[in-house]
C-alpha cells in the first residue's frame, strides 16, 4: 500500500497529510511452548457455551498430538483442512454454510492452526461469517463492509507471512486474489518455533523464500517507505542468517519465524512485485503452491532484482534444492492466455514493482516467455 504525501516548499508548514492508518495485530505471543497458553487466551473471548470456537487446522496434523493440545471445550469443532491446494473462495463459502448450519449462532472465535493457506482460509471464515453474499465478492481492496468475527492465527510454517498481512489469498472463479481489508487482519497471533519442527526440507525452503521475495520486492519496490522498510531490512538480515548462515536448528525455527513476520509487516506497509504477481498465474492454472510458485518464478527475474536472484541462487545451491522442470511444458495456448490474464491483473505489484507507467514495459509476450521457462 501506497504511503502517500503532500509536499511542501522550503520553510512553509505542512498543514494537511493523507497519511494511510494502518491496521496491525493487537496481540501477539511468542516463544517456544506458547501454544499451550492458547486456551487462557480464548477463554475471555467467549461469548457463552453455545457459542463455539472453530479452530481449522492443517490436516498435516491428523493423528499427532498437536490435535490432543488444541483447546477445544464446550461445542467447539476441529476442522482439518486439506492444504494440498491453495485455499479457494469455493471452499470459504462451504465452510461458512456449514458453521452456520451447524451452530445458527455466530461463533465466538475462528481459529488458523496451519501454513500460510490454511490461515488464509481462517481469515477469510471470519470475516463471511459477518458479511453477506459470497467471498468472491470481496476479492479486491477494502471491499470489507464489516468487521469480522474475532480470528486467531497460528503458523506452523514460517515464511509466507500470512499471519501478519490483511491479506486472505483466494482462488476465484476468475482469478486468484485476496481479501485486501483492515477487517482481515488477525485478533491475535501464536508464534510458537516449535510448532515448525519437523517441516520437510524442500516445503521449509520454498515458504522460506516466499518470505526472502517478500523483502526483496518490498526493498526495490516504488511504494517503499521508511516503516516497511525497517520491517524489510530485518527480515532480509534475518533470511540471510537462516539460509547463508549456519545457526542451530533452534535458532534456525526462532529466526525465520522473525523474519516470517517481520516480512509480513514489510510487505502490509508497502506491496510485492514481479514474481508474486507472475506466480499467481501459475497457482490459479496449474495449482502450484505459492512458494514453490514464487522460487520457479523468481529464477527467471534477473532483469527486475539482479541482486535479489544472485543471493537467492547462492541460498537455493547451499541447501542442496533442486527445482522442478517442464513445469509449463504442457499448458494449452488457452491457459497461458489465462495466466498472463491473471499476472497482469496484479496492478498494484506491477505499479510497485516498475511504477506507474509499468504497462509500457509488461506485455504478453513477456510474461508468455517467463513462464515457457518455468
């Protein structure tokens, strides 16, 4: 988001500013173990017995003992939530039905145990379950009319930043793109290290770099300003400790929890570039996870961050990652046509990322030959 300012001739006063107020989240603990004070946390929160909290949680944690530590009491329900494929407005607008079919009543809270879409999804629950019509139809920039249920957001990865941003990422029947609203952002956040124990390494490395794009876009952006950039210095220090470092384990989880946040805040403060916009062609096509979406994509970006591809290639060659090939190799004219409909659907990135004369220098063409490499 664009910080926008009046200027002013030497010595004369400012009278007037158009200054963005920023929403951020209220509350946040962190610390390894700090999930277990999530009970005491919900407890004020409830509204009565009858009125439940729904905790969505990863189904990557069906069977293990995290679903054994979740809070649940009265008539609070567990949904486990598939995240094999990016979170969909579909999916929002079912879920949303069937709390309300299950309970009449509004619940007292919505819960996020999980990535990046799976808190998402969480956001996007909360905020239909007071709003009316379907989610497709707040895609877009402060569309929101009311507030949203009270929502929580926990990460059990590090790196998308979703746990900070007023942004819930959807699928739609026309396009991928988020509920962008200060009625999204969490009520509180979780950031327990722990609960990231045990990520796969390849899964680890890609919402990692998610989080490295995150700064890299944010710092050579046009919205930049001196409180997202703050938040992107540290989370770009941070990245490069993780990833060109050699920390303990326990520091690696601390650390990239950190720069998962600070990156987020980066990014709610200013925007995101090139490959983010370039990669939610390939999600919305071809279902390709965000992370991943964005490293296939960024690999081809040396002409926009040069310096940002060098230092992520270094990274990606020090943790032994190999990426994915031919992933474009079979998409039909008509599905290229779409993803670059999509990508260039992104004009805030695009405005970002090379200013506001940016459709001068993105074509089709372009776009079609970023992603014929892919």
């Amino acid at each position: 988001m664009k910080v926008e300012r009046k200027t002013t001739k030497p010595g004369e006063r400012q009278t007037s500013r158009n200054f963005r107020n920023f929403p951020m989240v209220p509350r946040v603990v962190f610390g390894a173990g700090s999930f277990d004070q999530l009970g005491d946390i919900l407890m004020p929160k409830r509204r009565h017995a009858e009125a439940p909290v729904i905790f969505l949680v990863d189904d990557v944690f069906e069977g293990t003992q995290l679903l054994g530590r979740i809070p649940a009491i009265f008539d609070d329900q567990i949904i486990l939530i598939s995240a094999d494929e990016e979170p969909k407005t579909v999916q929002v607008d079912t879920l949303v039905t069937r709390i309300r079919q299950s309970f009449g009543a509004t619940p007292s809270g919505i819960v996020g145990i999980g990535g990046g879409s799976v808190m998402d999804l969480a956001k996007a629950v909360a905020i239909m379950l007071n709003n009316e019509g379907h989610s497709a139809d707040y895609q877009g920039w402060d569309l929101v009319k009311r507030p949203a249920v009270y929502h929580a957001g926990i990460p059990t990865l590090s790196g998308t930043g979703a746990e900070v941003s007023r942004t819930a990422v959807l699928s739609g029947p026309q396009r991928k793109l988020g509920i962008n609203s200060d009625y999204t952002v969490f009520d509180q956040v979780v950031l327990d290290p722990d609960l990231t124990r045990g990520v796969p390494k390849d899964q680890w490395f890609y919402t990692g770099m998610d989080c490295y794009i995150h700064c890299v876009e944010s710092l050579n952006g046009s919205y930049l300003n001196a409180f997202s950039k703050s938040y992107g210095e540290k989370a770009m220090e941070l990245c490069h400790e993780v990833f060109l470092g050699d920390p303990s384990p326990e520091e690696s989880r601390e650390k990239l929890m950190m720069a998962s946040w600070h990156g987020g805040m980066s990014i709610a403060y200013s925007q995101v570039g090139v490959a983010h916009a370039v990669s939610y062609g390939l999600s919305y096509v071809l279902g390709v996870p965000h992370g991943l979406g964005n490293c296939l994509v960024f690999n081809h970006l040396q002409q926009y961050y040069p310096q940002g591809v060098e230092t992520y290639l270094k990274m990606q060659e020090k943790h032994g990652i190999r990426m994915p090939k031919g992933v474009c190799a079979g998409v039909s004219p008509e599905e290229m046509q779409t993803m670059v409909e999509v990508a260039l659907s992104m004009e805030p990135l695009w405005e970002n990322a090379l200013g506001p004369h940016w459709k001068t220098q993105i074509t089709p063409e372009i776009l079609s030959g970023i992603y014929e490499k892919i």
